[in-house]
C-alpha cells in the first residue's frame, strides 16, 4: 500500500481508503432505502480487519451510515487507537416523520460530534465532514463555527466539505476563497469528471482530496447487464433503474478495450484512473467483504498518457449526458 500526505495536514492517508456506508446495513428514510442493502455484520469485522492487514489506515464513514451503525462496528474493533484515521460525517438525520432532514445547526453539529465519538470509542475524530452541506448552510455561518469550536475542544483534529454529486463547484469555491476547512469529498471517476477543474485548485490551496464513488455505484467493476436487479433495500434500486443501467452500459462501451490493455481487473484499473491524478489524497471504494477490500486494495498502476486523455475526451463525449440522465432519475 501506497500512501499520501492529506493536504496541509499531518496525516498520512493509504491512497486507498475504506468505505463504510455500505458496511452500516440496510436503512430507510421514509419508503427511500438510504443503505446498501443486507449485510453481515462478522463478514463486516472480518472486512475491516482484512483492510487494514493490507495497509489500509483511511476508514470514512458518517453518522448517517446505518443511522450510526457503521460508526459502532468501527468503534467496537478499534476504539482509540492511533494508527486508524477515521473521518466521519455530519448535517443528515430524520425528522419527526422520518424523512430526510438536513440540519446545519451550530448546536445540532456539537450534539453530533460528541454521539459519534461515542460510538467510535474516540477522543477525537481525525477529520470531520459537513455531509453535502450547501451554499446556504454555509453562508449562514453557523456549521463553520461549530467545526472552527470543535477543533479548538481536541473534539476533531481536522475537518472539510463532502461535496455534492452533481454540481461541486458553488460549494468548494466559497470554502477556497475564504481559506475554511482542509480537504474536500467529492465524486470523481471516469464516469462523473464534474470536479477535475477543481483538483488543482484544491491542491494549489493545501486541501486534502478524498475521491469517493469511484467505481459508480458498480458499474465501473464491468459486473452489471440489462437485467441486473437490486433489491428495495438497496438505494441502486431507483437510483439505476432500467433507463440508467441500460444508457450507462451502452456508453461505457469503450472504456472496456482500453483497460484490457492492462490486464488488471476492472475495479483497479477504475482506481489507478483516479489516483493518476496526484492531486488525489485518498480513493474510498465501499468495501462489504475481505474479498472486496482485497481486489480493492491492489496497488494502482500508471496509465499511460493517451490512454488518460482518451478517457477524459469519453466524459465530453459520453458521460456528461449519462450524469444528466442520472440526476434527473435521483
């Protein structure tokens, strides 16, 4: 295993992390499934041990994950030791009808923080997220002086942005511009290149940079046909349903020739995609099983210069209108 310093921090990130929403278990909101579907919780323990057996020290999971669950599986294996970083999140719960509710509050982030090291056995949580807070949430002012007080307590040691799928830029440019946090979250593959403008922005700034959904959903891993089925559990159920699955298999045609070349599996030729960009910090593929923080954990490979340029032509391409598709589908 590789490793990166996380921006101007001083942690030392694996250049792939782990994961952990899927690892928190099947959970709704409502009627929407907000999880991964059924997972074993000994098959989870057995895939955090294995991840870190391979040099795995990055483990990302948020207080929403399982509506906690994936927290308290981490807390239970490793609690306070220091050769763990373990970033989380925070900003998503359920209201009164158990919807979806964003809260930003100063106050709400504070009880947060202290329930998630709790179920993390931490003094301190190594790098705090605001979970896809938006431009208004931070314009108001309040989720950056909850995070500015944390850090002051020694509650969190470093913290940033998850950034949304579809439109990154609002967002991480009002964070660049007035120096706030230490690293981003944000979507980046070779299907959703939305935020290649601002890696070297974030770079140039000392940002740490987390990749997350690097395989999209699955369909990077060349596993998925027309008739793949996910079960209602499982947020892929809407998210690629028929329209989207079919539309993505059809433009990902020509990625398929240019991986062969490498004779590598599919998942790392996806993973050595992102970290060929240097500006990268750290790539988290969600990992359920030892199988998959095995196959996930290969070291990547330099694509060569050609072979990068074609995939990123292949977004302008292809993928730009495949991500439309998939944001008007949810």
């Amino acid at each position: 295993m590789k490793y990166r310093k996380f921006g101007k921090t001083n942690l030392n990130v694996s250049e792939v992390g782990f994961g952990a929403w899927a690892i928190g278990g099947p959970a709704m909101a409502g009627d929407i499934p907000i999880g991964w579907g059924d997972v074993n919780d000994k098959t989870s323990i057995e895939a955090l041990k294995k991840a870190l057996d391979l040099g795995i020290n990055f483990y990302d999971t948020a207080d929403f994950y399982g509506l906690g669950h994936s927290e308290e599986l981490i807390g239970k294996l490793w609690g306070n030791r220091d050769d763990i970083i373990v970033a989380s999140k925070v900003g998503h719960r359920l209201d009164a009808d158990d919807n979806i509710y964003l809260d930003y509050s100063k106050e709400y982030i504070i009880e947060a923080c202290e329930l998630s090291l709790k179920r993390l056995k931490r003094e301190s949580i190594d790098y705090y997220q605001l979970h896809a807070a938006k431009m208004k949430h931070l314009e108001n002012g309040e989720c950056i002086e909850a995070m500015q007080q944390l850090q002051k307590q020694g509650k969190i040691k470093y913290w940033g942005l998850s950034i949304n799928t579809y439109d990154p830029e609002p967002e991480a440019n009002y964070m660049l511009e007035n120096d706030f946090g230490y690293g981003f979250q944000l979507v980046f593959n070779i299907i959703n290149q939305k935020a290649l403008p601002l890696l070297k922005m974030a770079s140039g700034k000392g940002m740490g940079v987390i990749a997350r959904m690097p395989l999209q959903f699955g369909l990077l891993t060349g596993k998925f046909n027309k008739e793949s089925k996910f079960p209602e559990t499982d947020h892929r159920n809407f998210r690629l349903n028929p329209e989207v699955l079919e539309q993505s298999l059809k433009d990902l045609e020509p990625v398929w020739p240019i991986a062969e070349k490498y004779e590598i599996g599919l998942p790392s030729f996806a993973l050595s995609f992102i970290l060929n960009h240097p500006e990268i910090s750290t790539v988290i593929p969600g990992i359920k099983t030892p199988e998959q923080a095995i196959s996930n954990s290969t070291d990547s490979i330099t694509l060569k210069d050609s072979d990068m340029d074609q995939l990123h032509e292949l977004y302008g391409e292809r993928f730009e209108k495949l991500l439309q598709l998939m944001k008007e589908k949810g």
